[in-house]
C-alpha cells in the first residue's frame, strides 16, 4: 500500500509539474491586424474591412507581407473585373488579396502547401473571421495532386511568390497548368525586385508565357498605405503567350 501511495504521489507532482510549465509558457504572438479598402483607408472611413489573424512567431505565412497589401489594394481598385468570377490564390498565407477578391464577389480557392496544416487552418480560421465561403485547399507547387485538376480558374493570384529563385520552375508549372487548364485566363502577382526581374522573364520564356502588364506596385497605392511599406515591389499580369514575352514598362 506504501508504494502504491508513493506512486501515486510521484504521478500527482509530474502531473503537477508538467501544468506549472504549461502555464510558464510564454504567450504565442498572436494578434488580429485590420485592414481598410475604400474611403481614406482608415478604420473611421472605408468601404471595406479585413481581419488578419497573424503570428510573427510561425512560419512566412502567418503574417501579412508587404506585397499582399499591395495585390489586395489592386483587386480592390480594379473589383468590377472579379465579380462572379473563379480565382484562385496560390501560397495564400494569410491570404488578404484572396480574402477582398471574395468579398467584392468573386468564388474563391485559397491555397498554400499541402503539409503546412497550421498555415491552412489559419486560413480557415480567417474566413471565418471575415465571414466569407471560400474553399481552402492544400496545394505544393510542381506536384499534380488531384485536387489541382478540378481548378478551373478565371484569375490566379500570387502574393510574394516570387521570392525564391529555386522555387521558380515549380510555380511556373502550375502556373501554366491551371492557365491552360481555365483559356483566357490572368495570373496577377506582386513580388519584390529582389530575385531580379531578368530571371521572372527567362522563367516566363521557358514556360511559355507573356507579360501583359507591369506596374509599380506604389503607383496606385494609397498614400496612407504606402508611408508604411518599404521595397521594389512590382505587380504583373501573365498570361498564355505562343511567342516571346514583351513586358511593358508600365500601363
């Protein structure tokens, strides 16, 4: 009976520990971000609103980059040309350009790699956040699961991700999958001018695409947006293309 008791004590004090651990734990750096469309873009004048939960202790996609600032602001600008239609958002992260495409009214599919549950449960967690309906699946660049061909998108959009030069031939084949799989449609992405432009237009040539607009990414960008944003960020548009791409300066 003495050993029992002895036992059970030594059970109750590493039960005991292991609950003073826990709660010496440090907090995780989770935070919720607001960001404003429309108006002046502040929280007392927009037009448009989304929550971000973020955690700058987590991997790249738990937290917003510049360039998905910038690519939300473009689809709000430009939000007549994605109303009703099919987009899908490749390495989403956050997935705040995703998020504005659904609440302006567009159908839309958030990705990110297919292994990263946490990252694809924070989009879920968005969504939810935002209260929008958009399907959320796991998808890794270069390889063919089965979930990529039912995607039949009008508009793919990229957010930084263009960061990795290692990376390029991987995203550029299911770029150009799911162009060839969807006719007539756009991939819009904004990168920063860090990997070189030089080695996106050979990716590009290889892959059998063109340019078929380029812009700085601070030309249309709210003033109040831009003094906290630092870079050579520049949006693209890509599409299809049977001959050698030509990129315009800008448009």
């Amino acid at each position: 009976m003495e050993t029992a008791a002895l036992a059970s004590s030594s059970t109750a004090e590493v039960e005991a520990g292991r609950r003073a651990d826990a709660d010496a734990a440090p907090p995780r750096m989770t935070t919720v971000s607001k960001h404003y469309f429309g108006g002046a873009s502040s929280d007392r004048d927009h037009d448009l609103r989304v929550d971000i939960v973020e955690n700058i202790e987590e991997d790249y996609g738990m937290f917003v980059w510049p360039c998905s600032v910038i690519l939300a602001e473009y689809m709000w600008q430009q939000r007549s040309r994605f109303i009703g239609s099919k987009v899908v958002e490749l390495g989403a992260g956050t997935s705040l350009p995703g998020l504005v495409a659904a609440k302006v009214g567009a159908d839309v599919t958030l990705t990110d790699i297919a292994h990263n549950t946490e990252v694809l449960n924070n989009i879920r967690q968005v969504c939810r956040l935002n209260n929008v309906n958009c399907s959320v699946l796991g998808l890794t660049w270069g390889e063919w699961d089965e979930p990529i061909f039912d995607l039949h998108p009008d508009v793919i959009l990229g957010a930084d991700v263009l960061y990795d030069s290692a990376k390029f031939d991987d995203l550029f084949a299911t770029v150009t999958f799911l162009l060839e799989n969807s006719p007539g449609a756009v991939f819009i992405t904004t990168y920063h001018n860090r990997s070189g432009h030089h080695l996106i237009e050979f990716s590009m040539v290889k892959w059998g695409l063109k340019c078929i607009k380029l812009l700085d990414g601070f030309s249309f960008l709210p003033s109040s947006k831009a003094a906290s944003l630092q870079g050579n960020i520049q949006l693209v548009e890509i599409a299809l293309a049977k001959q050698k791409p030509n990129c315009p300066s800008a448009d």
